[in-house]
C-alpha cells in the first residue's frame, strides 16, 4: 500500500498517461448501441459503461470521463483493438449495470462494479482488476462514528444498485436506518444537509469524495469487507472474459495498473492497494 499527501481536487488528475497513447480523446455516449465485435475482427467502435459522478474513477470533465475505470477500460479497450477514438462512453449509475448489459446498450461495464455470485447469475465478469474494501463517510466534525459498529441507531445512505449498505445492517447485524440515493452525488448532498448520518461504499468511492471535499466529509479510514472490481460483460461471453483477463493480466504486469492508481489517487491520504488481485476463471 502508499500514502500520499491530501489534496483538495481529485479528478484531472486521473488523466492517465498510458490510457491515452494514441492521440484523441473518446466521445461520451454510445447512441444506445453496444460496439459489437472486437477492434480486431470487426466492429467500429466499443461501447463501455463507466461512472460519471465519482472522483478518481469516474467522472465526467466536459465531454470525457476520466479517473482510474476509464483508464483501465481505455487500456483493454486497447489490448481488444481499440483506439481511444474508438470508444463510445456511456454512463452507467449502479442500478443499472445489469441491464445495460442485458440490453446491448454496452459491450462492457467498468464503473466499480463488485464481482457477486447475484450478479453472476445474470451477466459475467472478467477480473477482477482491483480489490477495494468498504468504508464509511462522514461529515468532517462528526468523531462518533468511527466504524461500522457505531452506526447503530443512524442513518446511513447508499446508491440504489448497491449492497454496501445491506453489508452492515444485513451481514453484520448493525441496526441502521437505510436511506437509498439514486446515486452517491445525492448521498453527499443528503450527508451535507444533514439527512443522513453517514454514507457507505466502496473506499476507494469514498477517498475521492472526501479528497475533493476534506473540510465538509472525512472518510474514518476503517476497512472492511473485500469488492472485487470486475468487467462487466453480457452473459455468455466467456471468449471475451478470457481475451480481457489476458489485458488486465497483462495491465499489472507491465505497471500499467499502479501507474493508473498512482494517476488517480496519488496525491490524496488514500492507500491505495498495489497488490496484483488473482483473476478468476471465466465461466
């Protein structure tokens, strides 16, 4: 793991080096239309969906997402024959993943999307790619939470889509009050006013939101859990889970991948995790 020094604007500085190697930047949005076939063998473009709201991952800055998904998305989009200019992005909020890949809105989903065995049973993923743990969010003076134990009696906020919050009060036994946002953009703002006692998700989510605001949330720093970072891809696409298996292998073992982290997270308290996560089996 590495610790860097906070800063206050996260986001810009996720403009990967690597990711963007061949000139041009991809357009936002796909016009409702998967890409198709690989770069290779046919097909004019890939369409993925990434996260637009969320610091350091994915967030949209004028008409180009960036952050450390799109990167690593922009990455295998090339090992798969890909330029920049050929990805189509379209934004994917957690609720609805599985059905952008059912549908064909999307060839592949990138967008902090936990591998479950839920999941699994209606789309499938390639990786993982990164490892992140969960943790909780709070406003900057609240010193009463400090895990997922004190969360007894608040109110806690989490995306639509998302589990991390049945994690605590479901797995763990904790008795919050849940509070469901479309998004975590909304779960801030319901922080901020205070609505809500405290936001869960993934760490990795939550440093970019408290390094972009670190006088209005602090992030308590206590993981827990394990989210496994997959790609989403529609059921039955084994060829293509093995074919970008072989791309984020491949990503890590060239420093690609920390390269990326260090691009997005580098310059915040965040210790990033550095260690190359085992890939699972294709089903």
């Amino acid at each position: 793991m590495r610790v860097g020094r906070i800063s206050s604007i996260l986001g810009g500085t996720a403009a990967l080096a690597f990711a963007l190697t061949a000139c041009g930047t991809a357009d936002v949005g796909g016009g409702g239309e998967g890409g198709g076939d690989g770069g290779e063998g046919g097909g004019d473009t890939i369409t993925i969906g990434v996260k637009y709201d969320q610091p350091g991952l994915g967030l949209l800055e004028g008409d180009t997402p960036v952050g450390f998904d799109v990167d690593v998305a922009t990455y295998i989009a090339g090992e798969l024959g890909y330029s920049p200019e050929q990805i189509n992005w379209e934004e994917a909020a957690s609720a609805n993943r599985e059905s952008f890949l059912q549908q064909g809105t999307v060839d592949m989903v990138i967008a902090t999307y936990s591998i479950t065995d839920e999941r699994r049973q209606v789309v499938d993923f390639a990786g993982p790619y990164y490892v992140a743990q969960q943790d909780i969010l709070v406003a900057a003076d609240n010193t009463d939470i400090e895990g997922p134990e004190d969360l007894s009696g608040q109110v806690l906020c989490s995306a639509s889509g998302s589990r991390s919050a049945n994690n605590i009060v479901d797995d763990m036994g904790i008795d919050a009050e849940l509070r469901e946002a479309g998004n975590y953009s909304e779960c801030l703002e319901l922080l901020g006013n205070g609505t809500v006692d405290a936001v869960t998700t993934d760490n990795t989510i939550l440093a970019g939101f408290a390094a972009q605001n670190p006088d209005t949330y602090r992030m308590v720093n206590n993981p827990f859990g394990e989210e496994k970072y997959g790609v989403g891809l529609p059921a039955g696409s084994t060829e293509r889970c093995e074919e970008v298996n072989a791309a984020i292998t491949q990503m890590w073992e060239e420093g690609a991948a920390t390269e990326a982290l260090e691009n997005a997270f580098g310059a915040t308290d965040f210790a990033f995790e550095e260690e190359v996560p085992a890939i699972e089996d294709c089903a």
